[in-house]
C-alpha cells in the first residue's frame, strides 16, 4: 500500500515518540518515577504536558463539531476550562505541598479511605470514557490520512496508545508532551489565517445574520450553560492535573506553570473554535474536493486540513492532530491503571505491595483499561455526546469533594461520600434514562443540573447535620504554601 503524504507525516511522528517512550522507560525505577515522573518537573516541561494532554479529541473533534453546528458559540464549552484554570492556579502551592500520588490520596487524607475508593472508581469510569473518544477521534485521523478502514485505524491507534503509555508512564509523557504542547500552540496560530486564505468567504463569515455569530448559534441557553459548567467542573477537579503538580519540582514551578497553561490554552482553544467555523465555511469543489461527509462534523478540521491546507501545511496539521489526541489518550489511560493499582488494589487488597509490584500491576492495568477504553467506543454515536458524559460523571462526582476540601473547612466525610455516591449515581441514571429515550433528557433537562445538584446539596446538607471536624483533619489543606 502507497501512503499518502500525510500518512508519512503521521507515521514519522509516532515513530519518534515511540523513540522517546523507550529512552524514557529505561530510567523508570519506581512508581514515583512512573506515577509522578520523580517529583522532578520544571514548569516549562509542566506548561506542555498539562497544555497537551487537556487540549485532545474533546477540543479538536468534539469541540469541530459543536462549531460546526453551532459556530462561535462552541467557545462557551472551552471558556468552562478557563474559568477552572484560574482557580486551580491559586490552589496550585497548597496541592503541591501536599505530597500525594493522586487525587484519590487527597480524598483520603481529607475524608477517608472510603471516599478514596468510590472516587477512585468514579475516575476510572470517567477516564476510561475519555480514553475511548481519543482513539475513535485519532482513528478518524489514521483512516483519513492513511485510506483504511475505521475499525483497522482504531485498532492500530489503540495499540499504539496502549504500548507507548505502558512503557514509562509520565515519565515519557511529560517529555513527549513538551514537543507536543509546541506543535499544537504553532499549528493552530499558523492554521487559522491559511484557511481563511484558502477560499473562507467573507460575506459568509461576517454575515449578521449568520448563527456563526449570535451568543449561542441557536443552542438553548439551558444546553450552553452546562457546557461551560461540565467542563469547568471537570477541570477544577481534574486527577491529570493535580497528579501533574505533585509531579513538580517545588511550589513556585507549580503555580508558575499553571499560569503559563491558561494563557497557551486560552490561545489554542480560540484558534480550534475558529479553524472549525472556517472548514464549515468552505466551498470543498473549489479544491477538487469532496464536502465534508454528511453526518460527520466532527470530521470539519481534518477535512480542511485534508483537503484545503497546501500540502506541507496539512503534513503539518495532521502531526498536530496526532500531538493532540494522543498527548490526551497518553495521560488520561495513565489515570484509572495507577488510580486502580494504588488505590483499590494497593489499598483494600494487597497493602503489602511493593513499590516494584505496584509498577508492574500499573503497566499491566494499563494494557486492561486500553482494551476497556477500546470496547467503549461503540456505546456512544459521537465524539461530542461521550466527552459531555465524561465531562458530567467526574464533575459532579468528583469535583465538589476536592474543592470543599481546600475551601469549606466544615465539610465532612460524610457529606464527602454523599456528594461522590448523588452526583455519580444521578449522571449515571440520568444518562442511562437518556439513551433509552433515543437521546431526549428525562423532563427535556440536560444531566448536568440533576447531577451537579445531587451532588452539591448531598454535600452541604449532610456536612452541616453531621459534626464538624476537628483541625488536625482540615488543617493541612489551609496552611499558606
């Protein structure tokens, strides 16, 4: 089989990180080095891989097929993360000066091991889901790029995916994810003024009464609105994020990193929103092209990028395509196999495990989740419906637990594991009742407000009917970093 251009590309790409994978995996040791990449990370190398590994198919797919539904008002699902980042940015020197793993080891030192459990399970759901619309958003590239079919380019991806993560954990990540976050802030900032050049026509971009531009492109308010809060959930809470920042090298590296990931996530995620309103702007026959296939949105950047870019534009892009989900799929697989082994597995069931051990189990759980993410794939009919559950299953099962943590020192383990047990539970049963409706929420109300009320009232009602804490209990969390 002759490969394309943008095959080789691709192929080229993948080829050197599987290089940086096997030079990273010779110096991993320990589970501290897989898990917390050896607590060394400065904030440039923490600025790439925290850009990278947030910026994936949820932004280039998902985030391609809101705005071409929908046009600029797709920004409202980004912005979300914006508001999340800022806030994570304050808490980053107290996270660091903690010492932990991972997130579930906050849930513990704060409530219990209990609420270490059900929030290591709720991780593993979400994760596993998220992993899944990495290797269907990467498929849709291999297949574009390289002429095979789905199935066969979800497959290689998948193996791909699993293999690279298994050999030397955020180790590799991080360094792989410094290259990574690079190519994607240059591709997008590059990307959007040659397409706009390939042919966008004014008149159809600027149009007043274009959807392209009102506040929600004809989406309900009531539907925008948990975009922004999902996702603003999801990263306030986000376990990749805080397992990155136990990772740095000291406080002052940690909040200087975040700082540096708003402003590159912020640029890159405008850049995306707008590359997508250009490929659905475009008229596809000026280039010898076919139009974007009917019923694949999500497909609107790769196909400009196909088929719009010249040539060494569009090599580009697809590495930058390939950067992005695979940076993503890297670090959210990493979650549930350590977030298992440590915390389940470790925890409940074989606490005499060996740091050794736990390395071992971490690679082979890794290999199990790849399969799991793999096998998920076929649940969901778009990239965009599954990053909305992701989104909504961790927000409001997770997030509310981690924030009271840091603010509310009269929250307590019992409110905790209320509001882990409602806002899972409730996003579980609410989606369930969803797709039995063929995709219409019970009461025409979207998941995210049962959800995140569930979780929210289960946490302030329970806390202040039970007794409050004493400080040994909250008094780690409030101490000046």
């Amino acid at each position: 089989m002759e490969l394309s251009p943008y095959a080789w590309a691709v192929l080229v790409y993948l080829v050197a990180l599987g290089g940086i994978a096997i030079a990273a995996g010779r110096r991993v040791k320990t589970e501290a080095d897989f898990v917390v990449a050896g607590r060394g990370l400065t904030a440039p190398v923490l600025v790439g891989t925290m850009l990278a590994s947030w910026i994936g198919a949820g932004t280039l797919i998902a985030g391609a097929e809101y705005a071409h539904r929908y046009g600029f008002a797709a920004i409202w699902q980004p912005a979300g993360a914006w508001l999340g980042i800022a806030v994570v940015a304050l808490l980053a020197p107290r996270v660091r000066r903690l010492e932990q793993f991972t997130l579930p080891d906050i849930l513990e030192l704060r409530y219990n091991r209990w609420a270490k459990l059900l929030g290591s399970l709720t991780i593993i759901i979400a994760f596993t889901a998220i992993v899944a619309y990495q290797i269907r958003g990467m498929g849709v590239v291999l297949s574009l790029v390289a002429n095979v079919d789905v199935t066969t380019a979800r497959t290689i991806v998948a193996v791909f995916i699993v293999a690279f993560t298994a050999a030397a954990g955020l180790m590799s990540i991080s360094r792989m994810d410094l290259i990574n976050g690079t190519v994607i802030l240059i591709g997008v900032i590059v990307g959007v003024p040659v397409l706009y050049s390939a042919g966008v026509s004014h008149d159809a971009f600027t149009a007043p009464v274009s959807s392209k531009l009102s506040f929600t492109g004809g989406l309900p308010w009531s539907e925008t609105i948990a975009y922004f809060f999902s996702t603003c959930f999801l990263l306030l809470g986000d376990p990749q994020i805080f397992q990155k920042l136990f990772s740095a090298k000291d406080q002052r590296e940690a909040t200087r990193a975040v700082w540096g990931w708003i402003v590159c996530t912020v640029i890159v995620e405008v850049m995306v929103v707008w590359l997508a309103v250009e490929g659905a702007l475009l008229d596809y026959s000026k280039f010898g092209a076919p139009p974007i296939p009917d019923g694949h949105p999500e497909q609107t950047i790769l196909h400009a990028a196909r088929y719009a870019f010249p040539l060494v534009m569009g090599c580009l892009f697809m590495v930058v395509a390939t950067a992005i989900i695979v940076s993503t799929a890297t670090s959210y697989l990493l979650l549930p196999a350590t977030n298992f082994t440590k915390n389940v597995w470790q925890r409940f069931l074989w606490p005499e495990m060996t740091s050794r051990q736990v390395l071992l189990w971490s690679r082979m759980l890794t290999v199990v989740f790849g399969i799991g993410a793999f096998l998920l794939i076929q649940q969901f009919t778009s990239v965009l419906e599954m990053s909305r559950y992701a989104y909504t299953v961790y927000g409001a099962g997770i997030t509310p637990v981690v924030l009271a943590a840091f603010l509310w020192r009269r929250v307590t383990t019992a409110g905790g594991i209320a509001s882990i047990v409602l806002g899972t539970g409730v996003t579980v049963a609410w989606e369930i009742a969803t797709q039995a409706a063929g995709g219409a929420p019970p009461l025409g109300i979207p998941t995210f407000y049962p959800a995140i009320a569930a979780s929210l009232g289960g946490l302030v009602l329970v806390s202040l009917i039970t007794p409050a804490e004493p400080p040994s209990k909250w008094g780690p969390f409030f101490e000046k970093a």
